[in-house]
C-alpha cells in the first residue's frame, strides 16, 4: 500500500483508506461479522486510515472500529470521524461550543480512546464558514487534549475553499469521482498551497463506477440510493454523485471500454483519482473483506495512460459536467 503525506500533519496515510459509512447504515443490511470483516481486510492490506462518523448507524460505525482496533492491538489507523448532523434541526445556530464538546465526548466513548485524531465538521451548514467562533471553539477542543487535528467535510467547492482560509484547519474532505471533476481546476492547487490534507469521498459515486448496476437494479428500501435520488433525505449530490442514473449508466458502458483487462473498474477508477497529487487519501466503502481486498488494490495499479485520461475527461465535459459542475 502506497502512503502519502497527510497535509501539513506530519502524517503519512495509505493512499486508500477506509470509508466507513457502508457498515454503519444507509447501505442495506451489513452484518456485524461483514462489518468487521472489511475492516480487518483493510487494515491487513496496509490501510491506516479510516473514516467513519458519529450519525453512521446512530454511533455503529465508530463502535465496530473500536472493537477491530482493540482485537489487533500493535501501531492503530489514523481514525477520523465527523459531528454536526446529529443536529436536528441542522442548523448553523447549533454548532456552539456546547454541542461541539457533546458530540465529541460521545465519539471518544464510542471509540474507545481519550483523544480523537481527527474530527470533522460534516457538511455544516453554508453560515458556519463564515462563524469564526466555531472554528475557535475547535482550537479549545485541541488545546483541551480532545482532538490532534481538525478538519471539514464539504459538499461543494466554494465551501472547500473558505474552510481552508481557517489556519488550523488540517483537511478537507471532498467529492471526487470520474462524475465530480470540478475540485481539480482549483481547489486541489490551493489546498496545496496550504498544505492542506484532501481526502476524495463517494470515490465511485455510490456504486456506480463499479459497473455493476443497470436500469433494473433494486436497492433495500434503507440504502439512500433507493431513497435520496432526489434530495429527499439530505444533498443529492451525495447519491450518484448528483448524475442522474440512466445518464450515469450509459457513461458508464463508454468508460468500460477503458478499462484495461485484468482490473475491475472499481480499481480502474480510484486510480483516476490517484492521479492527483493533492489527494491524500481515497475512502471507498466496502460492506464485506472481498470488496475491501479489491479496492485496496488499487493502490498497486500503474498510472493510467494519457489517451484514458483525456477520453474521461470529454466524457466528463460532454455529459457529466452540465449536471453537477456549477451546482457542487
């Protein structure tokens, strides 16, 4: 497993990491056994880092990593987790220094540990960049010996953007996918500049990039790609990447055409986003040990030829970009 330094952290992390939202909930049903088998395939592979949050299974999410990061024992994964959707409503007005704390004591009982590693404001509310307060009430968090880093997980550029004029701000987690492009034409240059972590999200745009779903594939009436098609539940753009999905599927017949014999398209596309030197870290999800291995393999792949690059770029342009470039 290939590393990468983790921004201006002193970190290095494996190049792909562990999103672990799939064994928490919203995914269908995922087996406490598959749980743990997935991240232990994972961490096997080399992985040390793995993304989780407190709303993933009210709390589950966090819990299965405990339990994996207790039965090995030896050097533990950097664990970044996120808080801020417990709110209800999910409002700017509730990011006070009180429910920041709260939500961070309960990740640290979920988690087992006395200090978090890295905590992420997830997809607050647009106001909350412009509430420096918020941001300071994070630094106290740190200097209380709570948190090591903090950082912001976003749902569009801009806000990727004003997070990172916060100085202590050590990471942004974004989408990027062969169906999200936008984050390289600016974002990433400055992230940089910053030295700023990049952790790249819904990595396949919910499945889709793994070229296995069709037009009659159904999904359990609990997984958000049954019931977040349009926005219903939370930002559409988490769900398919925002690309509506006969759109998505037939761009997907054209990058299968891509993909080198040999690999899965899964892998081809987390070598896409390898590609990018900004990325830090890539956290595809994984309900069970197979799909683990399978994305963790990626990191060995060599880099994709320019001719590839270029045919998913028009693709992007030509019949991506008109249903998500300015909206995230």
């Amino acid at each position: 497993m290939q590393q990468r330094p983790f921004g201006n952290t002193g970190k290095t992390v494996s190049e792909i990491g562990f999103g672990a939202w799939a064994i928490g909930g919203a995914w269908g049903d995922v087996s406490k056994h598959d749980a743990k088998s997935a991240l232990h395939a994972a961490l096997d592979q080399g992985t040390n880092f793995l993304d989780t949050a407190d709303v993933y299974g009210d709390g589950r999410s966090e819990q299965f990593i405990a339990e994996v990061l207790k039965e090995r024992g030896g050097t533990p994964p950097l664990v970044a987790t996120k808080i801020g959707r417990r709110l209800s409503p999910h409002v700017a007005d509730g990011y006070t220094k009180e429910n920041l704390t709260g939500f961070v004591e309960r990740s640290l009982r979920n988690l087992d540990t006395d200090c978090l590693d890295l905590v992420q404001l997830h997809c607050p509310p647009p106001a909350v960049y412009y509430q420096p307060e918020v941001f300071g009430y994070m630094d106290e968090l740190v200097a209380a010996g709570k948190i090591r880093h903090y950082g912001v997980s976003v749902e569009k550029v801009e806000e990727g953007l004003k997070a990172i004029a916060y100085p202590n701000v050590a990471s942004v987690q974004i989408i990027f996918n062969i169906f999200r492009q936008r984050p390289a034409s600016l974002f990433f240059a400055e992230a940089q500049k910053q030295g700023v972590a990049v952790i790249a999200r819904v990595p396949l745009a919910s499945g889709l990039l793994t070229g296995k779903m069709n037009a009659n594939t159904a999904f359990a009436a609990d997984d958000h790609r049954a019931f977040n098609r349009n926005g219903e539940a939370f930002d559409v753009g988490e769900t398919f990447a925002g690309v509506p999905y006969e759109v998505a599927l037939s761009v997907v017949e054209d990058i299968r055409r891509l993909v080198p014999e040999g690999i899965s398209m899964a892998q081809f596309a987390l070598r896409w986003i390898l590609m990018e030197a900004a990325v830090s870290t890539v956290i595809p999800g994984a309900k069970n040990a197979v799909q683990a291995q399978s994305n963790g393999a990626a990191s060995g792949l060599p880099p994709l030829s320019e001719p590839s690059m270029a045919a998913l770029r028009a693709l992007y342009v030509d019949r991506i970009a008109p249903h998500v470039h300015q909206r995230w």
